[in-house]
C-alpha cells in the first residue's frame, strides 16, 4: 500500500488513509542449515473525517483499499 492511499479495516466502515508503511522480517524456524522468515507489511493509518483518530501498526492483512 502506498502513502496517502484510501483504505478501510475489515469490519469498520470508516475511511482511513496510509500514512506510514513498512515491512518486518520474522523468524519462523532457525535450525542448523537454514533459517525460514516471512515478511508481513504494516501500515499506520489516520481516518479521512477526523485525523485524531489513528490507527497504528496494522496489518495489510486486515486493510483492503478503496
């Protein structure tokens, strides 16, 4: 998701805009050959109606644009 784009959260019918955006690597299994990880994308929002209400650190998993 990019900066400034429209989204909504899944069951709320607010809209929110993208106001940060970043990815975390996490560490799934460490063993002695290998290291397996999946990276999850994270976004902070602020609603479009009232800026004060802001969300942060939500999963792209959970928000879909508009």
């Amino acid at each position: 998701m990019e900066i400034g784009q429209k989204c909504k959260i899944n069951n709320d019918e607010r809209v929110y805009k993208v106001t940060n955006s970043w990815k975390e690597k996490r560490i799934i299994e460490n063993t002695e050959n290998s290291i397996e990880y999946e990276i999850e994308i994270f976004v902070n929002l602020e609603e479009i109606d009232n800026s004060e209400n802001t969300k942060a650190k939500v999963s792209t998993t959970k928000v879909y644009p508009v």
